[in-house]
C-alpha cells in the first residue's frame, strides 16, 4: 500500500514538474542592422522587413528571412493595402515600383515616375475599401528643387486595375484628394467617386482662392461643392472617418495659425460647418478611432510653453454638434479599447501635489516642455460621459484612500505597426505604478493586467515590459526593457498561459535591449517575434522567433472550458449600455488547459440589445441641445433657415435614434422619447 503511495506521488511530481517546465520553441536570427519597417500581411504567417534599402520576406512568422532578389532598385518603403490582404507595394527610388498579390510570393514591377522633376517628398499610397483596383500614387513637385512650400503642386497618379496598365496622371492641381470609400464604413458617393481641394495662389505664393471638388469619372469632369468659405479660408485637408467626410478648412488663408473651421458631410454633398472652433493651426486635431454614430478627435493645446495637453471631443450622429469628454489629456495619451464599445483609457494631468524640480526626465520627454502636472489613469465604460480611477486589486491600494493605478504605456505594436491595446476579449496589459499619480522615476514602474477591459487590474510582473497577446489573450509574452541593473539588457523572456495569473520565463541566448514584439495582427496565433539590439548597440538587430503550439500538447478548448464575459460590467452592478446594446464574449476559462485555436478568426461579439432611453436618442437636424442640457432639445435658427431655403413646409420631431444605435424600443412608441415640432 505504501509503495502505491509513493508511486502516485512520484507520478504528481513528475507531471507538475513537466507542466511546470514547459519552454517554447525558439529560434534566432542575426541581421547586419536594425530594420526600419516590419510587418505582417493581415491573416498570414508572412511578414516583411525593410532593411539597408532592401526588402526581406519571412513566410514562416519569423524563423527564417529571405532577401527579395528580383527587386534590384533600393527601397525606400513598402505598404500592405488594408482592403486586400494578398497584396503589398513596395517603392522604390526610381521608375519602377513593384507589386504583389500573392503575400509576396511574387512581385510585379510597374513604372510611374513619382520621382521625376524635383519631387520632394516619400510617396504616398491611397487605397479604396470599395474596389481595391482603385488606387492613387500621390508625391510633391517642388520648382528648382526647393523644399516643401506652398509653390510645390501636388501629383496625383491612378489607376483602375491595381497597376496591371500604365497609371495616369489625375487631370487636377489639387491640394489633397480622397476616395469616398476610402473607409469600409463609409457610403458616400461610388467606388470612383474622388474629392479634390485645389488652391490659387498668387505671385508671393499665397492662396487666394481655395475650392473644393467631386469626380465620378477621375477628373474627366466635375463638380464643385460650395460653400465652404472657401472665399476667405483654404481647406487644408479632406477626410474620410468611418461615415463621415471632413473638410478641414483654415479661417484666415494668408495666416497658419489662423483658427480651423471643420465641415461636415454624410452624403458627400451638403457640408455644414461643425460647432468646433479650433483656436490653433492644424496639425493638433487628431481623428481617434470613430463610430457610424459619432466622431472622437482629440486637440493638442500647443500654446502653452509648458506641460502639452489636449481635450477630448465627441461628436453626434450628424459630425456636427461637440461635446468636450475631458481636457488635460497629458500628451494626447488616450486609447480606445479593442473590441470594446464605448471603452477608453487616459493619462490626465492634474495639479501637481508637490514641485519636482528633481528627476523630470522621463515625464518631460513624453509631454513636453517643464513639467508642472501630476498624471493620473482615468478609464471610461460610456464613451467619455464618466470617468473613473484605474483600480488595483490591492489591499495597500484602495480608491477611497486616493490609491489607484496609473499606466505610462497600454498598448502592443500590432502585426500592421499600428498602436493598440490588443485583440482579446477584455483582457489588457499596462506598465506603470500604484499611487496617487504616475511615478517620474521609470524603475519604479512593474506590468499590470486586466481582465474586464481596463476597470480592475492585478501585478503581473515586477518590472516594466513590452509585451503582445496572442490566441485571444490566452498567450502573452513579455521581455522586460532591461536586466536586473538599471542599464543591462533583458536577458530572459517571460510568458503567461492563464490570461496574466502565473508568469515562467525562458533565457534569451542573447540579451537583448528589445525594440519591438509582433504577432499576427488579429492576435490569434500562437507564433511572436521580437526584435532587439545587443548590450553593445551594434549595428546588428537580433529577431527570436518564439512558438507556443505545442503548449497544452496543443489541444483545442471544448465548450466547458469557455465562460461568458459581459463588457462593461463594472462590479456586481448591471452591464452599461452604450450604442443601445450589451456585448458579451465567449472566452476561454482563465485556468483551462487549452487553446482558441482559431487562427485568423476575429473575436466575436455577441450583442444583447438594451431597452431604449433618452440617452439613446439625440437632437434631429434643425435642433440643438439646450444650453440647460438634461436632454433637452430646442430649435436651431440658423439650420432651419437653411433647410426652408428648399422647402416652404418643415415637420420635424425633435430627437431621432442615433444611427447605428441597436437598442429596443418594446412596446412603447417613438411620441414616448420626443417631442413634434
């Protein structure tokens, strides 16, 4: 009996001592200098990298890279097209630019001579969610090779079946154009449909007229859209966010920082101009991830000499009416929150509690001038209506002591270079420290996880770190930004395989200082890559492929290994509700010994629509809120003149349902939410 006993206790041990030593596969590669460019086609394993002026292709998430031979010309920099994941552009410094659209198996060379007559500037690609074939190939042409200036005339080529024939030059001098489609939201106008804004200038180079224009046939004809002001302003740029056309206009055309007018469209033919008066030159308005019922921008106040912040703009379902969500952004530093409606994260400046002559360096970087502010960590469940501290789940931290979490970084580099904070289902990380605001000193700071999209988070790990998710958050690999001693580098990689509980790590063959960690851009796989250079910061870049397949002896998750998690459910209180709908998920269970498995499957929403309120209905065209706000809506003159322009007879309700908005109205009747006029 007793040496049954004994054999089942060995048995535990071994098997927890297997389970316990699990490693990942990895491998590494050295290249002769640190990449500029690298990327991942969208839905592959294929990703590439822009070397010395050299395009490299890697079909195997990194293990191994190959030089794309056929491509003589140098490099300048190569693009994946967001609408068509087989296909990617790679230009180069001369006529020829090249082309794939088998994920890089093969390229085919095309010539356009974007660089021909002085251009001065890096190409731009503009791509058309509505048919791919459409594309336009912009640069700068400068007189006698000057710089950027407002004499340089801006060339834009086309052409309508993905480069297979010779592009043509766009019959406009225009300023800047836009594809109507060039979102797959929008709906306006037709897949060919092109706007244009155009500037006359006069002898001492400034604009005297500035007009804006809409094709349907690439400039074989056209027509103007008026009026923008266009008078005594010059539109400066055009747009396209989700549904929503914008024509960013300056007020004063002889004068840069004159204030910014924004107008407004949904059909691409009537503009109106927004209720939002940028004070500032352009180039501090930024659009924010958008919906088809409103438009996040956030503006950076540039004025002051000090501390950099912004304010935080929402707007209603038509682009035109704004409301100020929060100021003292510090740097602009706010994100949206993958998969999760009406979730955001932002680092505020508040009133400093005591002087930090001492030790300013890294705030200072980040925001800018002399630092006079605290930062502290608001997250909001409701689109920006309400705020609230980030809380930790720590009993020597607790919000009614003025104890919280505050996160310097909140996001991965994403497979497509983009910053977010990761395709999981609720499931975060963060770098920064517990207190009453952000701490100066970075060795201060550890990594921290979430599991319900940023409202309650717990310690990961002791030290600040980059990080990526993979298989829907169930995969997160972590290196830190150095060693033990304050300058070293990271000599080991560290990865959890329960959502963030429990952490092992793995030494690196060669420490690294890392640069970045990437995975498949949906974060469903279970490969990463992370690129970094050595402790003597050679010209040499060092890229470990790192494999969690055979984790869980690879098994796939069943049902009884997945939980439902509701978003926005803050506490034991009721789901929030925000576009008239609760979202829900189906995850895997934090300790279940399984994979997703689901590579290149986007996480799915489950939507459970709510009973509609007031808070789901906004003010019709030809209203406004009352100043006295609590929903109420009063007459707009200045739009009712307008709209009577065409009509001898208006009748209007009000409020409308905001667009796109999924809540039930039940057995109750639309006179129950609003008012006829």
């Amino acid at each position: 009996m007793k040496s049954k006993f004994n054999l089942l206790i060995l048995l535990a041990f071994i098997v927890a001592l297997t389970s316990a030593s699990y490693e990942p596969d990895i491998s590494l590669v050295k290249s002769r200098s640190p990449s500029r460019e690298i990327k991942y086609f969208d839905d592959s394993s294929t990703l590439l990298v822009l070397r010395d002026r050299k395009v490299s292709i890697s079909q195997d998430d990194g293990k191994t890279f190959n030089e794309i031979d056929s491509i003589k010309e140098h490099a300048i920099f190569f693009e994946m097209d967001p609408y068509n994941n087989k296909r990617a552009f790679i230009m180069t410094d001369s006529k020829k630019q090249y082309y794939t659209e088998d994920q890089g198996k093969s390229w085919t060379g095309f010539e356009i001579d974007i660089f021909a007559n002085d251009m001065a500037s890096v190409p731009k690609i503009s791509f058309n969610a509505e048919n791919s074939d459409y594309l336009m190939i912009s640069n700068y042409e400068c007189p006698d090779g000057r710089g950027l200036s407002r004499r340089c005339k801006h060339k834009y080529f086309y052409t309508k079946d993905g480069f297979h024939s010779k592009p043509n030059q766009l019959p406009v001098e225009a300023h800047v154009c836009r594809f109507s489609r060039s979102t797959k939201s929008s709906q306006i106008g037709k897949a060919e449909t092109i706007y244009c804004s155009t500037n006359q200038l006069n002898s001492y180079g400034h604009v005297v007229e500035s007009h804006l224009y809409k094709s349907d046939d690439f400039f074989k004809s056209r027509q103007e859209i008026n009026p923008l002001d266009s008078a005594s302003g010059e539109i400066i740029d055009i747009k396209v966010e989700e549904d929503f056309m914008v024509a960013v206009s300056r007020t004063d055309k002889f004068n840069d920082n004159s204030k910014i007018s924004a107008f407004i469209s949904r059909n691409g033919d009537d503009f109106t101009r927004a209720d939002l008066e940028i004070d500032i030159k352009y180039g501090v308005m930024s659009f924010l991830p958008s919906s088809v019922s409103s438009l996040f921008l956030t503006i950076m106040d540039y004025n002051s000499k000090g501390f950099k912040t912004a304010s935080f703009y929402s707007s209603d379902s038509s682009g035109l009416h704004y409301t100020k969500l929060i100021d003292q952004i510090a740097g602009g530093h706010i994100e949206k929150v993958e998969n999760i409606d009406g979730a955001w994260i932002a680092n505020v400046g508040v009133d400093a509690q005591k002087d930090y002559d001492q030790d300013k360096s890294l705030l200072d970087n980040l925001f800018g001038g002399t630092f006079a502010k605290d930062i502290v960590t608001k997250v909001s469940f409701n689109d920006g209506k309400d705020w609230a501290m980030a809380k930790l789940n720590d009993n020597s931290c607790k919000l009614e002591d003025g104890c919280s979490l505050h996160l310097w970084e909140y996001s991965e580099l994403d497979g497509s270079g983009k910053f977010v904070t990761g395709p999981t289902p609720g499931i975060l990380l963060g770098v920064g420290n517990k207190g009453k605001h952000l701490a100066n000193d970075f060795t201060k700071m550890k990594t921290y996880v979430s599991r319900d999209a940023g409202a309650t988070w717990d310690k990961a790990l002791d030290f600040p770190a980059v990080f990526a998710f993979g298989d829907q958050g169930n995969v997160i690999l972590a290196v830190p930004y150095n060693g033990k001693k304050k300058y070293d580098p990271a000599k080991n990689l560290f990865f959890s395989l329960d959502q963030g509980k429990s952490w092992d790590k793995v030494k690196l063959e060669v420490p690294i200082y890392p640069l970045t960690i990437l995975t498949t851009i949906d974060g469903t796989s279970r490969k990463f890559i992370i690129s970094g250079v050595d402790e003597d910061y050679s010209t040499s870049e060092y890229i470990y492929s790192v494999d969690f397949t055979n984790a869980f002896d690879g098994k796939t998750c069943s049902d009884e290994d997945f939980e439902e998690f509701v978003a926005r459910q803050i506490d034991d209180n009721e789901p929030i509700c925000v576009y008239g709908h609760r979202e829900k998920f189906k995850r895997r269970k934090q300790d279940a010994k399984c994979f997703v498995n689901k590579l290149f499957e986007d996480v799915k929403v489950i939507d459970d629509p709510c009973q509609c309120t007031e808070v789901d209905f906004e003010c019709n065209v030809g209203f406004k809120l009352s100043e006295k706000g609590a929903h109420v809506c009063v007459p707009d003159a200045k739009q009712i003149s307008k709209m009577c322009q065409s009509k001898k007879e208006l009748k209007l309700t009000d409020k409308v349902l905001v667009q796109g908005n999924k809540c039930d109205m039940g057995n109750k009747k639309l006179r129950f939410y609003f008012r006829r006029n």
